[in-house]
C-alpha cells in the first residue's frame, strides 16, 4: 500500500523535532538525513509512518523568512511572517541594539514591524523609554502602548484588531512580557503549549520553543523564547544599506557608486547623520554589521 503524502502547517520546532498540523492532527515529523532547515510557519508536504508520525519531504515556496545568523550557523524564526511585533517594556531596560537589529532583519525579508512598549503602567520607566522609542517612531515604525498585566483588556482591544488576517510572529527580550501578551490574544494559549510540548516528546529539559497558534479568521500568531543577540551576519553589503529604512531616502545620493557610508567624502548617508537626519546609533550599527558581514565562515 502506497503512503498518501498530504500538506499541513509546522507549528512548533525544538531542535530537529517538529510537529505540523495536518488536516487538523497534530503529527509528530522528521526531516529526511541531517537537515534542519525548516522552520514554523512552513507549509510542508510529509508522508506518514504512522497514525500521528510522518517524514517531511518537501518545504513549499516560502513567502517570508525571518531569520538570525551568527559567525558560523543562522538560526529560522519563522516563515511566512507578513509583521513581526517587536515587544519592549518600560522596565527591564530593553535593548535598542536588539530592536534595531531586528528592524533591519524584518526590512532585508519584507515584513511589516510594529513595536510594542508593554508595561506602560509604571510610570519610572515610562517616559525614558518612549524617547528611546521615537528614533523608531521617526522611521515610521509604529508603536502601540499596552500594559498586558495591569490592563489587558486595552492590551486585547489595542493589539487583537492588529492580527487580523496576519501571520504575526512576537520577539522579544526575557522579562519583556511577550508570555503575558501571548496568553491575551491566544485563548488557551497555555493549554496548546503543554499540549504542543507533550506531543514534541522532548522531554522535561523543553522550557522554551517556537510555535504557532491558529486564530479565528486565519490569521496565526507565532512565539519565539527571549533572546539576546540578533546576529545578522547573512546580509550582504548592499543588503544590509536597503535593509535601514532611514538610510533609504539617501540612497544613491553619494558621489561614489561604491561608497560604504563610513568614511567617504561627499557621502548623502554622512551627510545625513551629520544633519541630524539619522541617529548616531543607527550609523554605528550599520558599521557593525559590515564588520560582521565580512566575518562569516558559514
């Protein structure tokens, strides 16, 4: 008897183990040899071993992939994303290297970014972290106030209109709320993780993993665990001065066709920077990930 290939959604991956919704069952899947290269979101083409097991063979044509890269692997986020909320609080500190980082990675893979401030109800941070939001703000990236914990019902009425007939991934730093937030807009969020979780079958050293929940209407909402670091060392020279929307009005304005942005005379990005039309720590980014483009070994 011939086993009938079907499609389904990957809607969680911990390691090498994925679990994909197939037809409305939730199945177990491995990829065929080594590979590793699928990612949440993936609409995939498996073959079953079993009522509840099947062997991925194919990843359909992404529309998106948001991804982040180090020296030597890049690590899948997710694909066919059409926003990534960005989720920054008033307290911890967030970090504005993270955030822009992950502007200019949503800017390289075409998705729309919202950033969200979450914890707008303790005044002590409140103002210091709307100013360090107005450099973003200035780019056209829109920032949505909430406060998940002290008023979700604002928090849902602010951010549930926002996913409609969107594939939205959430990133954010540990301590930022994002949990909280998930557990808004996803009713019986908790129940589908512990549920997700048992069926990955990774034992109890799984706290964290990427997954995806269905909402009414199609539209998904993807969580990611909290990170630090959002390497991005896959983008290119060229891609990487279209990937920030404030050098965008400048480019090809600049006396030399080869200019980097750095040094050069007569440059519009410079000449940008100095009147004030880029923030000073948009450029140094800029100049760290050329550093770190030219380091990649993968």
């Amino acid at each position: 008897m011939k086993a009938t290939q079907k499609s389904g959604i990957v809607i969680a991956a911990h390691g090498r183990h994925y679990l994909a919704d197939v037809e409305g069952s939730h199945v177990q899947c491995v990829t065929r040899g080594k590979k590793t290269n699928v990612a949440v979101g993936d609409i995939v083409d498996v073959t079953a071993t079993s009522p509840d097991q099947a062997v991925i063979d194919k990843i359909q044509e992404r529309r998106t992939l948001l991804y982040r890269s180090d020296q030597y692997k890049s690590k899948l986020l997710a694909a066919n994303v059409t926003q990534l909320f960005i989720v920054v609080a008033t307290e911890p500190s967030f970090s504005d290297d993270l955030v822009s980082r992950a502007t200019v990675a949503a800017e390289a893979a075409g998705i729309t970014v919202r950033l969200i401030l979450n914890k707008v109800d303790v005044q002590d941070g409140l103002e210091a972290a709307r100013t360090r939001l107005k450099v973003y703000e200035a780019m056209d990236y829109p920032v949505h106030e909430v406060s998940a914990a002290a008023a979700p019902e604002h928090a849902i009425a602010t951010l549930a209109p926002l996913l409609q007939g969107q594939s939205t991934i959430l990133i954010g730093q540990s301590g930022m709320g994002k949990s909280t937030l998930i557990n808004l807009l996803v009713p019986d969020a908790d129940i589908a993780t512990r549920e997700i979780s048992a069926k990955l079958d990774t034992g109890k050293h799984t706290t964290t993993f990427t997954r995806l929940y269905h909402l009414d209407g199609g539209a998904s909402v993807i969580d990611s665990p909290g990170f630090q670091e959002f390497g991005l060392y896959h983008l290119s020279e060229g891609m990487l001065e279209r990937a920030f929307r404030d050098f965008q009005p400048y480019l090809g304005g600049c006396k030399y066709y080869n200019c980097r942005h750095l040094v050069e005379p007569q440059c519009a990005i410079l000449d940008a920077l100095a009147a004030g039309k880029i923030a000073p720590l948009r450029h140094e980014l800029y100049g760290q990930l050329l550093h770190e483009s030219a380091q990649t070994l993968y």
